[in-house]
C-alpha cells in the first residue's frame, strides 16, 4: 500500500500534461567491492557462478513476505515503436494506480523498476565516456548482489535494467543475478558494450525482454576512436559477431545504439566524428538482426546536450531519411528526446517548474557506491539516498527520501523524464485523468 509523504512543496507546479495525456491517447490505438583490473576478449576464462559461504559479518536480513504476483507480460517487449514512448507507458492498467498514488505524493511500498549497475569495472577506455568519474570504484560483492536480487523477488520490482557505471557482464555474479530475477517474474533489460555477450548466451537469450548494445559506429576503423579497449586490439569484430549471436537465438529484443559524437582540437576543428557513419550503422543494425536502431546525442559530462552546427544536423537528417526506407515490422529507428532537441536547435537549459521528480518514487539507481535517485545523478552526493551494502534493499527504500533533488536547480538539462514528470504532476487534479487505460506492454517505465 502507499504511504503518506510530505505534501509537494508550494509551487511544485506541471504544465503541459494535460495535452500530453490527451495527445497520447487520442494517437495510442494500443495501449562497492576493489577488484582486479578487468580482462576481457574470447581467451578470458569463464567466471563460474559457484556457492560462497555467507559473509558472518553481515547481520541476517529479516524474512520478508512474498510479494504479490506480478502482472503477466511478453518476455519481449510487445512494441519496439513504443520504447521512448515514456509518457505513454504509465497509463497501463497495471502501471497506473502506482502513478496515480505518485500524484497524490504518495509514497510507495517499493519502486517499480530499479536501474541495478553491478560493477564500475569497464573493459573499454572511451575517452568521451560520460560515466568516467564513477569508474573503477569497485562492485557489489558476490554475496550481497545475490542477495539483492533475491530482495528484489520479495518486493513490487516489476523490471531491473542491469546498466552502468561500468560493464554489467564482467560481475562474476551476474549470471545468478539474472537466473533469480528471471524466476521470479521479474522482467530483465540490459545496457552492455556488447564485449561479453558469448559468455552468458544462453542466459541473455533466453531470460532477458531486451539487449541494448552501445555500438557508437558502422564501421572497424571509427570504432575504436571512440570506444578503445583497454588491450589495444579492436573490439568492433567481436561486438558485430556477438549480436549475431545474439540474434539468432534471442526471446527478447535487440538493440543497436548510436550515440552521435565529435571530438574538436583547440582551434576548435573536428579531430574525429561518427557523424557520417548514422546510415551505415543503421544498416548493420538490420543486417545483424536487431530489432531497433537508436540514435542519441552527444552530452558534456553534467548532461547537458551539445547543440551542433546546423551543416552536421543536416548530414544526420539526410542518412536517417534514407534509413527509413529500412524501416519495417521487424526493424524500427528510435531517435532519443535529447537528440529530438538537438536537431530542433532547443536551449540546453530545460527549465523545470516543479520542485520534486515523480518519476524518482517510481524507480531508483543501484549502484556499488551509493543509491542514487536516477542514472543523471549517479555519483551525486545530494541525489544519494542510501548504501545497498550497508541495509536491505526493503529497509533502504522505507527509509529513503526520493524528494531530495529539486529538479528547478538540479536538473536544468534536458532530462528524459520530464514530459513523465509534467503529466504526473498533471494527474494530481481528478478532471485530467484519463477515463479509459491500455493493456500492459511494457514494465520498464
């Protein structure tokens, strides 16, 4: 049941979500431990996932109650289109009475979805990687990752995006992780460099709803300009053929993700750029079998969007124009919400009127240092609201405080929640919630 909080500060005022709700339904016809330096390449030995004996340390975590059966959906999710379709997810059936309890500034029994980064271990160097101040500080250890995800079963967790930080598939421990989740009904994503992905195929095939790879480039020779391994020899091969893999047996569905760098000199000229490689990736993509193409735009390392020459915009628009003739039921181009403001030349100060995030009472970040409200404030001592290694993931989220970033100081980039958080904020008045909902599609709000 959801608990009283706080009543929303004075001024904690949303726009525009009624025509959003409104626009949506009118178009919708559906609904921290150190550890060695990382290896990585096709000769690392496989890391198996065998029995520790319990850390005698560690206080015994009280035994929780069975958490209610979770909503029946597809493994995979059932609308590619729909995946950056934020708004539109939270008007599902099941979706919905936790979001209305959100308006009412509610609190919640636990979040619905939990961004999980096992490690800060990362087998690559990209030098514009905008996670660089929280790599290599360490990951969960074995014993209280397993015993996270076991929490999690125990808890309204409906989906956990195994993300980073650093690279997810090099936990020792990931395999158990994704076996627990997966049992428990709980529904999978995963944001990988695609390096591991031979080494846990049966798992990533058969258990997870999605795999988002972060490719970055369409060709051998761009690829390691921006994403260099720590070894030296190019990844590119490998990455390709482990989506292949990937492809062939896969439940759930594929991603290939494009993230639209430049890197500039001191007289300000471009050294390097994937700027003209957007047609020739997104054609891989479909070749190599996956289900969508993502495009997104390079951000500075607070996240705000680097606006472009308008010469550059125009070279991507041409290549996503011919992209669209690719285009089918099986293969669908994403542009993210920051690169839809690049190349509509928007500020990249997002004003924000309202002073709590709804969305951070609807799903949190899970990191080996710290929880963090949300992915955009990883590493921010301000957005820390607990320690997974010091309490229960239960414990944590009773006594957290989801109301400690003000998104009108805090959050002046184009922050991907926001259209969410305006039409929550809308929800709060009875006369702008919507009559009809939509059946279930996709956990991962």
């Amino acid at each position: 049941m959801p608990k009283e909080r706080n009543p929303a500060p004075a001024g904690n005022a949303f726009t525009h979500g009624a025509s959003l709700r409104a626009a949506w339904l009118a178009g919708k016809q559906h609904p921290a431990e150190p550890t060695a330096p990382a290896q990585h390449g096709p000769d690392v030995p496989d890391h198996p996932d065998e029995p520790r004996a319990p850390d005698a340390s560690r206080p015994e975590t009280p035994q929780q109650p069975e958490a209610p059966q979770r909503p029946a959906v597809p493994l995979a999710t059932a609308q590619v289109a729909d995946n950056l379709d934020l708004v539109g997810k939270i008007y599902q059936e099941s979706v919905f009475p936790s979001v209305l309890s959100v308006a009412r500034s509610e609190r919640l029994d636990s979040p619905l979805v939990v961004d999980l980064d096992p490690t800060t271990v990362c087998d690559l160097a990209c030098p514009e990687c905008i996670s660089a101040d929280v790599l290599h500080h360490g990951q969960l250890s074995k014993d209280r990752i397993v015993e996270l995800a076991e929490e999690l079963t125990r808890t309204g967790v409906r989906a956990v995006i195994l993300i980073g930080g650093g690279e997810p598939l090099l936990h020792r421990a990931i395999g158990t992780v994704i076996e627990t989740l997966h049992g428990a009904g709980i529904r999978i994503g995963l944001v990988t460099n695609g390096t591991q992905i031979h080494r846990h195929i049966d798992r990533l095939a058969g258990m997870l709803s999605w795999v988002r790879v972060s490719v970055d480039a369409g060709t051998e020779e761009t690829y390691p300009k921006f994403r260099p391994s720590r070894g030296g020899r190019s990844m590119f091969p490998l990455v390709v053929g482990n989506m292949r893999l990937l492809a062939e047996r896969k439940a759930g569905r594929l991603g290939y993700s494009f993230l639209l760098m430049q890197r500039f000199g001191k007289d300000g000229t471009v050294e390097a750029s994937n700027y003209d490689e957007v047609y020739t990736a997104g054609r891989l993509a479909k070749e190599t079998g996956c289900d969508y193409f993502e495009l997104k735009a390079m951000l500075d390392q607070d996240h705000y969007t680097v606006n472009q020459d308008e010469q550059y915009v125009d070279r991507v628009n041409e290549q996503w124009e011919r992209l669209k003739e690719l285009e089918d039921d099986s293969f669908h181009l994403l542009r993210s919400s920051n690169w839809e403001a690049v190349r509509h030349g928007a500020d990249p100060y997002q004003p924000k009127e309202y002073a709590t995030c709804a969305v951070a009472e609807l799903r949190t970040t899970v990191t080996p240092t710290g929880v963090y409200v949300c992915p955009y404030h990883r590493g921010n001592p301000k957005g820390r609201i607990g320690d997974i290694r010091e309490t229960s993931f239960a414990e944590l989220w009773r006594q957290a405080d989801t109301t400690v970033i003000d998104p009108r100081k805090d959050c002046r980039f184009q922050c991907a929640r926001h259209a969410t958080n305006t039409a929550i904020g809308d929800l709060a008045e009875p006369r702008n919630r919507p009559h009809t909902l939509v059946p279930d599609f996709d956990p991962f709000i």
